[in-house]
C-alpha cells in the first residue's frame, strides 16, 4: 500500500508484462482455465496480463480512465490466480504483484469518483458500519460473542477473531460448540463491523489506514495465537496490515482448519461412532490457499474423521476456480452466479455428495446460486466438523 500509492509509480512493472497469458490457466499438462473473467469471455483484456497493459494505457494516457474502465476494474473476482502465478511482474520496483496494481487501478478510480451507483452504495453502508462499530478494541471483548462461560478466558493464549457479520452465523455457531468439544480456553477480538479487507480491495485506502491507526489495535494481542475463520481478514492481517502498521511486530495467526487439525491429531475431538460413509469435495477458497498457502489442513481434517471420502474435482490446490462470491456484475452480466455456477458444475461431476469449503463468502455464494433443495449439500468445514465428530 505504501510503496505503490499512484499509478505512475508501477509504470516500469506493468511494462513487463509479456503476454505470455499464464495468468489465464493453471498448470501443465491439464492447462485448465482458472481466471474467471477470462472464462467468461476468452480475450485477453479480461485477464491479469489484460489488466496490466489497461495500467499501462491509463498511464500513458493512451486511454481514457471512465466509468466504463472503472466497471472493468470492479469486476475483477481478486481470486489471486495471476498473483500465484506470475513472477514477471514483481521482478521490478516497487515489487508488487498484479492484484495489488488492480486495486491501485480501483484507487485512482475512487478519487476520480468513478465508482458505480451500485457499488458506491454498498460502500456507503460499509462506511457506515464503521461509524456504527468502530470502538477501540482490546482482547477482553470476548464476552459479547455468546462464548460459553465454560471455555471463555479473556487471558487465554488462544483468541478468535469474528467479524461483527457472522456472530450470528451457523458457522460461528459450530466453532463454539467444537471449542467446548476441544475443552480449551478461548478469548475473542472482533473486527468491530469494519470489513477493512474488503474496504482495502475497493481502493478505500484512506478510510482502511485512518481506521486502523486509530481503532483497531492488536498490538497487545503480542504473545497470544490469533485464530481466524476468514481467510480474507487472516490474509489481511498478515500481508498488508504490516505494510499499513509500521511498528506492528507480528502476532502467532492461525486459521481455524489448523486447530481442527491439531484437535483430531491429539484426540480432543475424535469422529462420531457408527457414521455412514460419505463422499465430499473441498473447493479450495482463493484466499486461504493461494492467498496464504493453506491448501493441506482442511483435507487432512475431512481424512481424519471416519467413513469420509474426499473426492477432488478437477481444478484444486493453486488450480483451483474462483467461487466468484467477491466478483462483481459491473461490467458482465450475472458475472458473479455465472463463476459460481461453473464451479458448481465441476463439484456435481465428482458425484460427492457435499461440497465443503473453508470460508463464510464461498459457502454464501454456493448456497445461493444452488436451488433450495440442494443447498443442503454445501457446508463450512466447521459445520462438518461439529456434525460428525464428539
């Protein structure tokens, strides 16, 4: 955020970009396509290498920025493929990759107020959910999340990160339920309503550097082990927090498939007895495995717990399709349900019989574009988790 904050400044590295258009399919020898927008219509515009010659143009001055090029920019699902794949890119100052040039391009399209009706909307009740929430926050508001008081220590070495969003969610629900399974303290932190993460993606910088510099402070969490259920906050925290909090340390982060793992592992939950077999594939959410490189856990945890069978679909791990959960309709149409749609498909030819993912947003998106009476077969691995294990 701090070492790219115009557009000129990435003039040098988006002039490196090749056309190779690796940033359009996943690895050899299957090659499958796993952008989304380049799915959708296959020109290479609609791509991350696209995206980098549309900077360069705007740069130049060779194109006009507009509301047109600003729904383009806001389109772009942030699944991270070209992030994972390129290395043309950050090879040159200020060394970032392509992702963080569409959000610099999302930057410059706030303060040119370029932003669409609909979008800007949506923001203004994020903004305003700032203003609602944004108290200081401190490890000791555990208390407000309905954490039994059976595990709930405010000095606890373990403490849950939850979105203001989701405490009265049925995957917050599980996480309690699998903590009293576990018999281990926790405490709890929120992100008082804010969404930063997503802020931050919109180009909303300002608004994301003053709130955190003056509400939300983890600087005392040092020593304790932060425990998140959204890769997107986790990623977050751990990529650009730092860049934004100079004399942020770093704090012991885990996301909640890692606990699960080490609770099966050491026999603090053990599987269910007399289970019937069940056959599941696990969509890899873009954030947690190529935005922080956990693809293993979440498999191992369905593994480890009797009768299941995990089934892969055919793109997985740093292949794997975008749910499309954060794509936008701005530019295509039903851009969003249509990503969601292609990766439903995939999951219907394993003939598993439930599709698990590991974050809220995925989970959303697949349940709403599946019919009522399928939507059963998407779960959260928490919610999996919590059903098939005591």
């Amino acid at each position: 955020m701090k070492s790219a904050v115009e557009l000129k400044n990435v003039r040098r590295a988006v002039g490196n970009c090749i056309r190779c258009t690796m940033c359009t399919y996943g690895d050899w020898p299957s090659n499958l396509t796993i952008c989304p927008m380049y799915l959708y219509d296959k020109c290479f515009t609609y791509s991350g290498g696209g995206f980098m010659y549309l900077a360069k143009s705007l740069i130049d001055k060779k194109l006009v920025f507009d509301s047109k090029v600003s729904d383009l920019i806001f389109t772009c699902p942030g699944c991270l493929a070209c992030d994972d794949i390129c290395e043309i890119i950050p090879f040159s100052e200020p060394n970032v990759r392509p992702f963080d040039i569409i959000r610099l391009m999302r930057h410059e399209a706030v303060k040119k107020r370029l932003v669409s009706k609909e979008r800007f909307k949506e923001i203004k009740e994020m903004k305003k959910e700032i203003r609602r929430y944004g108290e200081a926050l401190s490890p000791n508001r555990g208390n407000i999340f309905n954490i039994s008081d059976k595990i709930y220590d405010e000095n606890s070495s373990q403490v849950l990160f939850v979105e203001e969003m989701f405490l009265r969610s049925p995957i917050y629900r599980s996480i309690l339920r699998i903590f009293e399974k576990i018999g281990e303290p926790i405490g709890g932190i929120s992100d008082g309503g804010s969404n930063f993460p997503e802020l931050y993606d919109l180009g909303f910088w300002e608004e994301v550097e003053e709130y955190l510099t003056t509400k939300f402070d983890i600087r005392g969490l040092k020593g304790k082990e932060l425990i998140f259920i959204n890769p997107h906050f986790q990623e977050f925290i751990m990529r650009k927090y730092p860049e934004i909090i100079s004399e942020y340390e770093g704090i012991k982060i885990r996301h909640i498939s890692e606990v699960l793992l080490d609770a099966l592992k050491g026999n603090k939950l053990r599987s269910k007895k007399g289970l019937k077999k069940v056959k599941v594939s696990y969509h890899d959410p873009c954030y947690l495995g190529r935005g922080i490189k956990i693809y293993e856990p979440p498999r191992e945890v369905l593994l480890l717990i009797d009768g299941v069978e995990l089934i892969e679909m055919e793109r997985n791990r740093r292949d794997c399709f975008c749910c499309g959960g954060r794509g936008r309709d701005n530019y295509f149409s039903d851009f969003s349900k249509k990503t969601a749609l292609e990766r439903l498909n995939e999951f219907k030819r394993t003939k598993a019989d439930f599709l698990i993912t590991a974050c809220p947003y995925c989970k959303a998106i697949f349940k709403k574009t599946l019919k009522r009476e399928e939507q059963y077969r998407v779960k959260d691995l928490t919610e999996f988790v919590e059903e098939y294990v005591q």
